[in-house]
C-alpha cells in the first residue's frame, strides 16, 4: 500500500517542478507559483481507519503502511483515545493527556446517576466509559494531577503504556501521534479512531472533524462477527453523523470462514446483505451515499503483513510461525509468501483504496493544476500561431493589388456584421436559459428548506415532555448537518452543472452558426474556419473553469457563482444552529420547560423558512455569461476581423512604403516562428516531467 502512498507524494513534488517550469518559461506569477506549491505542499492526504476492539486494525496498520511488524498488537485501546501515524525524522510518540477541565468533565460524567438517563443509549455509554478511565486512574496515584494538560515524547517501546489496554497512562491519555520515518508519509496522516461515544466530548468533535475532512475512511469488521450491532451502531449512529464522504467496508480474518467450511463469497454476501437490512431500516441516504452500493471487500491483514516480513522474523515470532503454520494446514497448500499475498485479497482493498483517493484528492489537487499549466501553453502555441497566420495575411494583403483588398474589406464587413448579430443573439439566449436556471433553482432549495423544517418539527413534536434535551438536540443537529453539508451543497452543484449545461449548448449552437458564417466569408487565404472556433471554445472552456464560476470541488474566485452560495449557507448554517441549539438550549439552565421549549423551537423553525432567500446567490450566476460574451466578442471581432480591416486601411493609407513594411513584416514573421518552437520546446519539457 506504501506504493499508493509513495506515488502521491512523487506527484506533489512533480507539481512543484512543473510550477517552476512555468514560472520560469513566463507562463504563471511567481505569486500563482508560489500559491500552487504551497496548497500542495501543506495538503494533506488523510486515511481514517474505523472498527471494533480486536478487529485486527494493528496488524491491518502495519501491513497497510510499514510492511513490517512495527505496531504492537496492543496498540488498539480499550478506550477512545485517537491516533495519528504521520511521517516524522526518528520514530517516536508524542502523548497528549486531558486538560484539567476535561478530566473535571469527566469526572462529573462519571458521578451521573444512570437512571436520569435509562432512555438514552449514548449518554449511558459515556458514563460507563468515564467511570472506567477514573477506575483505571488509581494506579497513577499522586501523578495524576501533574500529567493532565501535559505533551510528552517517548520512545515505540513505551507506545503500550499509553493506549494498551493495561497501559499505566491509558486513562488521561486522550491522544498519541506517532512519528515514523518513511518517504511515503510525507504529507499523509493516517488516523485510527478506535472508538465513539467519548466520555469527553472535545476528543469525539475531534475526531469528527478527522473524519470529516478524510479522503478515505475505511470501517474494519472482524469475520468472527460480522457486521454485529457494535458495527451497525458505528456505521449507522457514529460514522452517520460525521458527514464523511467515502467508507469503504472490510472484512478482515476473512480466513475463519473458510476453516469453518464456509465460503469467502457467503461471507462477503452475508455482510452486503445484512448491511442493506440496516440501510433499509434506518433510511440513511448518507451512509447509502458514503458507502455507494459496494460491496465489502474480504481480506487478511495478517496473511498480507507474514508476506511481507522475512521469514528470520516468522521464525523468531511464536505469533507468526503459529499463524504461518495455521494457513499452511488450513487454507494453502506448499505454502509460500506470493501465495499468502494471493490470499490475503488486501490488493482488492488497495485497489478501492486508490481509487477513491484518485476521485477525491487527485483530480483537484494534482490533475487539474498540471493540466491547468498544460493549457496555458497549449494557448499561447495557439495564440502565437494566430498571430503568425495574421502576419502571413499581412504579407499576402502587401502584395495585393487595391482592388483586391477593397473586395476583402467589403468581405470582413459582411462577416463583422453577420458575427455581431449572433453574438447579440447568444447573450439573449443565455439570458433566457439562465433565468430559468435561477427561477427553477430558487423553487427548489426552497422546497428542500421546507421539507427540512418540516422534518424538525416533527421531531420536535415526538420529543417527549420527560426525555432528555440532549436527545431533541442531538436531532436536530443531525438533521441541520445533513441539510447543509449533503442537501444543500448537492443541490447548489447540481444547479451549476445545468447552469453550465445549458450555457455550452447555446455557445457550441452559436460556434456552428459562426464557423458558417467564417466558411462563407473567410478573414483571409486559407483560414481554417474549424481550427478557430476549437481554439476559441478551448479558451472558453479554460477561462470557464478557472473563473470558478462553476467549479464543484475545487477553489473558486471570490465573485464566483458557488463561492457565492457557499457562503450564503456556511451563514445559514450558523444562523440556523443559533437559533435551534446554542442559542436556545443555553437558556435551558434558566429554568425552560418543555412547552416553553417546544414553542421557541417551533418559531425559530417559522424563522428559518420565511427569511430563507437565495435570490443574490443565484443572480451572481449571469456573472459567466458576461464572461463569455467579453471572450466571444474578442476573439471574432477585436482579435480577428477589426485587425484584418486595420491591415487593408494601413496598406492602402500608405502604398509607397510597401517594399519596406513588406521587408519589416516578413522580420516580424521570422520572429514570431522562433518564439513558436521555443514555446514548444519549453511544453514538450513539462509533459516530459508530467509524463515521467
């Protein structure tokens, strides 16, 4: 898997290459250089594992990143705490323990009656799981007080006491980071997230957030027991409420089946379909979403990392040679690491692996900039090659009796104004698209903020009088994050796409009706009528995406179209969560009772539904049409008829000086062919490096 990895770090540092390049070539800012190398440099690429206790992360750790038994088996926790294996120059930890007021959090947690709380399954969670960590802070006796709030460095060796499950320091650690010296990890955080329903709260935010901005989070089941109620409850109540963008389900020990006479096919089937039975239970669209109708992959993490190891190791290891012979009496004949690797089916994984990785972090962070590079000199060899067919037409026009080029300016004048009038036609037309894009588009986030406020209200009127706030509140935050992260951000880029889709087809109609137009009355000898109009719609396509106005998943211009509705909903969202949680449920303490409550809930949710209007947002969406007009209205008219027309009015205005701008243009000709095969040269090395 290192492999993956390695090969995401050697495309950053191509990145930076390619940016000096084109710095250097002339073709990018220093300033737009330096902002490309940056982003890729301080990006990060994050791999979330999630599971159960004893589901084999630790070996799936090591076989996944180090290839070696690095990670002791004793590193999964009974506790929550999280872990982070980033690249360091020495392998080394740094423990984080809780502050002063967390440990008083949770401490007050743990002294909770559980009979105020019989009906909420989370809160009883956290207060077991407190009184577990005080139970186990005994042993540190006089020490604790001094350790909270403190950072400290350790050796692998010492890793055991900090997050085993017998570990001296497992009940105040609430973080480790370990620090590994390996290439491939460089720019990468892989984060182990053993367990939910933290006692404290600010370690589970942040591991939401961890899980939030991962590229690939990966849930881990045993085959022992697949896809249990600990694992639905991870996926379906924990994993849910993260907002995560891609999980990827696997089945690690998958080899148990097969020694009990059961197929690695009915297991991976068993899984899928138990895993449907709880998506159709529970309604999840998000988890249905996350997951994309995949099915689980199965696999050994243990077969993959005793392929990986030398067999000095296996041999001196009673865990690996009792495992290696277990296969080889079990599961493989004339047993061998290739056929080990072959079963172990972790290829399959990585595979999965890489490809959301590709979708999700390598088009926007590394495809697009070096195709962005590309295109700027694709464009300037473009340019430059008009240009140098302007200067061919200006030799020709000088050797061109008056008569003749009184006929080709009357033919410009026809073609200047046949052009404008289907340019004017095309703004009319993108002016009618768009506005039914915007009229259609308002009607439907207006339903989807309905439909939402809707759903709260029903919550809130099943909200019991005696159930805890902390359930009414949760809810509605659950639903306010899937309104805001998945609805409405989905429904803003679906409204972009069919923006831009209706935008393209009026331009490529006003590109065949143009290319007519350029056919009949040509600028000059052999124009090729269809080699402009692709350079220009290649023009309108680059400067479309790099003005942002409809760019999904990537930056985007500060006047730009989805900015835009971003920012109208990152301010919804805040206004909404005031309204319905922080604001309201901070007067809780004021002594509210539930009708009280109910009431204001339902009046901020009357709130929200009347003041929404995204009618600004969405107008910022005729900002591309002007765009494209300014570009259309350029390249026919400014830099193609008008410079042909000022060529004849010049030759005729001066046609005793013929010899001479005859002698001056031929020059500028062999000028221009000069800096066309540097240009080209100069592309030629940076696919060299793109390509390498």
């Amino acid at each position: 898997m290192n492999s993956i990895l390695e090969d995401f770090r050697q495309n950053k540092i191509k990145i930076g290459e390619v940016s000096r390049l084109a710095f250097k070539f002339g073709w990018i800012s220093e300033k737009t250089k330096d902002e490309i190398i940056s982003r890729v440099e301080t990006e990060k690429l994050t791999i979330a594992v999630i599971g159960q206790i004893k589901c084999g992360k630790s070996t799936f750790l090591n076989s996944f990143i180090f290839e070696d038994d690095v990670l002791p088996a004793a590193i999964t926790p009974m506790t929550a705490a999280l872990s982070l294996i980033t690249y360091g120059a020495e392998k080394t930890i740094e423990v984080e323990f809780y502050s002063k007021d967390e440990w008083e959090e949770l401490l007050l947690t743990a002294n909770l009656n559980k009979e105020d709380y019989r009906d909420d399954e989370l809160m009883l969670s956290r207060i077991q799981s407190s009184r577990d960590l005080v139970e186990k802070s005994a042993r540190l006796k006089g020490k604790l007080d001094s350790m909270l709030g403190q950072k400290v460095k350790r050796s692998y060796s010492d890793l055991c006491k900090y997050v085993g499950a017998d570990g001296d320091y497992v009940s105040i650690t609430k973080m480790v980071h370990i620090f590994h010296p390996m290439d491939c990890l460089r720019g990468v955080e892989i984060v182990d997230t053993p367990g939910f329903n933290d006692p404290i709260p600010s370690r589970e935010e942040r591991t939401k957030d961890i899980l939030k901005r991962a590229d690939a989070v990966i849930l881990l089941l045993g085959a022992n027991r697949p896809f249990d109620t600990n694992d639905k409850t991870i996926l379906f109540e924990n994993v849910s409420k993260c907002g995560i963008g891609r999980v990827i389900i696997a089945i690690n020990k998958y080899d148990i089946w097969l020694q009990e006479g059961k197929t690695e096919q009915a297991l991976i089937d068993y899984v899928f379909s138990e895993f449907k039975k709880s998506l159709k239970e529970t309604d999840d669209f998000l988890i249905k979403d996350a997951v994309k109708n995949s099915p689980p992959i199965a696999m050994s993490a243990e077969m993959a990392l005793l392929a990986q190891l030398p067999m000095e190791k296996i041999n001196h290891s009673e865990i690996f040679k009792s495992a290696w012979e277990r296969y080889s009496k079990n599961i493989i004949d004339n047993i061998n690491k290739e056929k080990l690797w072959k079963y172990s089916h972790v290829e399959n994984l990585f595979a999965s692996i890489k490809s959301v990785i590709e979708k999700e972090k390598y088009d926007i962070l590394i495809k697009k900039p070096l195709s962005r590079i590309v295109a700027i000199g694709s464009t300037k060899i473009n340019d430059l090659k008009l240009d140098i067919t302007k200067t061919k037409s200006e030799i020709d026009n000088l050797s061109l009796p008056d008569e003749d080029l009184q006929n080709k300016n009357r033919v410009l004048n026809r073609a200047k104004r046949r052009l404008e009038r289907k340019i004017d036609s095309l703004g009319e037309d993108l002016d009618e698209e768009l506005n039914n894009v915007v009229r259609k588009a308002k009607n439907r986030l207006e339903d989807i903020v309905d439909a939402s406020c809707k759903r709260m209200r029903q919550m809130i009127d099943n909200w019991g009088t005696f159930q805890s706030t902390d359930i009414i509140q949760r809810q509605l935050v659950t639903e306010i994050e899937h309104l805001i992260t998945r609805t409405l951000k989905r429904e803003t880029e679906s409204i972009a796409l069919d923006a831009e889709r209706r935008i393209k087809n009026n331009v490529s109609e006003f590109f065949s009706e143009a290319q007519e137009i350029l056919i009949e009355f040509p600028p000059y000898e052999d124009f090729d009528a269809y080699e402009f109009i692709k350079h220009v719609s290649r023009k309108i396509r680059f400067d479309m995406n790099d003005d942002g106005v409809f760019k999904v998943g990537g930056e985007v211009e500060e006047d730009g179209f989805l900015l835009s509705m971003i920012n109208f909903i990152n301010d919804l969202s805040e206004k909404i969560t005031n309204l319905l949680t922080l604001g309201l449920f901070a007067k809780i303490e004021n002594g509210l009772n539930h009708k009280t409550i109910v009431e204001k809930l339902n009046e901020a949710i009357n709130e929200i539904k009347r003041e929404f209007d995204p009618s600004d947002c969405l107008n910022t969406i005729f900002g591309q049409k002007e765009t494209i007009i300014e570009t259309v209205t350029k390249a026919f008219i400014d830099d193609l008829i008008n410079p042909m027309k000022e060529q004849i009015d010049e030759v005729q205005a001066n046609l005793a000086d013929r010899e001479k701008k005859l002698a001056e243009v031929k020059l500028k000709k062999t000028e221009q062919d000069g800096r066309l095969k540097k240009i080209e040269e100069n592309l030629n090395e940076i696919k060299t490096v793109i390509n390498r």
